[in-house]
C-alpha cells in the first residue's frame, strides 16, 4: 500500500454499519482538475519567415518538446520546399511547436514570437520575400484564437510597432513536414553563412531578452 501523507479526513468507530466505522470525509481532500488543467502538452503552428530561423529560436525554450519544420496554408497537398518557394502553393513556411503548458504558456511563446521577427512587413522578412515568408499564426482551438488576438490586441494598444501588425490568424487546417534536411537546421548548419548572418542574431535576441525562458 502506498502512502502519500495526505489527509482525507476522520474515522469514528460509532457508525450504524456492521463495521462499526464512520468515515468523516475532509472536503479538502479531493479537488477536481479540468482538462485543461491535466493537459500535459499542446500544440501552435507559427510562421515567421524562413523555418530554419524561427525553428532555431523555438528549440532554444524551457517547456518545448518539440520544434517541426513544415508548410500549412496551403491548397496542394504534400508540397515539396521547390513547390512552396514558388509561391504558387499557397503555404507558409511554418513550424509546428509542441509544448507544456504547465512550464511555458501560450502568451510567453506569442511574446517570443513577436519579438523573434517583424509582424509589420506583408510577405517578407528581410531578403526573404514572398507569400511562403509571411507572418502567420495557425490556431488549434478557439482558446488559442483567443489568447492570440488578446496578444495582438495589446500590442497593437501599446504601439509596440511603428507599423500596424500584419499577422494572418487562422485555424489549421493542413501541416505537412518539411524535408528531413530543413529540421534541426541550425543546430546542423551553424557554421554556414546564413546561419551566422540571419538565424544566430535572432538567436542572441530572443536570448538577451527572455533568458528566463531558456533551458
């Protein structure tokens, strides 16, 4: 038998049943948790520009399970990364984030988000330019469409930006993964130009700025 130390409550041997035992139960004692409480992981779909650099930032976070690279948006299914960088797809480059929420909430992920790339410029991050580099979010229930326009909704208040903020909200309706070579990019491709000129200065902002969230 396992004990555990807690308390449910009292016993007394003046019960009416043949036992002889009364249970007096502490109404503390038991506490009922909702789903979202006991969910253990959950998942946002996030579009920042190129995968690789927004892939590289998210794999940095204390809470994050896992960081995919892939395309959602779009109306071709199975696209290949020549497919998408046409433009012609319709899809996002994307990165598919599985989280705990009980160490990293979805606010604090939306924080890094909007902080890790420019959610004013239509279609393009820097020298990437095109539908595929758009700013996007991909929600995956009405609860994150909440939080998420609440995020936006702030920003927008506070004039965090000169420019109004430009980020397609949308439900998910598609991931497809990426190429097996587009995961784990910079971790396997740090000494590469890019790398070092466009991945690894987001890299030091995020962890400058947020380093409390960082493993």
């Amino acid at each position: 038998m396992l004990k555990c130390g807690g308390h449910l409550g009292h016993l007394f041997d003046d019960g009416p049943t043949e036992t002889g035992l009364r249970y007096c139960v502490n109404s503390l004692s038991l506490e009922f948790a909702s789903k979202k409480d006991m969910k253990i992981t959950d998942t946002i779909t996030l579009g920042g520009g190129c995968f690789w650099c927004v892939e590289g930032v998210y794999e940095l976070l204390n809470g994050v399970v896992e960081v995919k690279s892939g395309y959602a948006g779009g109306t071709v299914k199975e696209p290949t990364y020549k497919e998408v960088c046409s433009g012609n797809t319709g899809h996002a480059e994307v990165v598919q984030v599985i989280f705990k929420p009980s160490v990293i909430s979805l606010d604090q992920l939306l924080k890094v988000f909007f902080t890790a790339h420019d959610p004013t410029t239509l279609n393009r991050q820097g020298a990437d330019v095109g539908t595929q580099y758009r700013s996007a979010i991909f929600y995956h229930n009405n609860e994150q469409k909440e939080v998420i326009n609440n995020v936006i909704k702030v920003l927008t208040k506070e004039k965090v930006f000169d420019l109004p903020i430009v980020t397609q909200v949308e439900p998910i309706a598609n991931f497809y993964e990426a190429e097996n070579y587009h995961q784990d990019y910079y971790e396997l491709n740090k000494s590469e130009p890019y790398c070092k000129m466009v991945i690894l200065p987001k890299i030091e902002k995020v962890e400058k700025i947020f380093n409390e969230y960082l493993k």
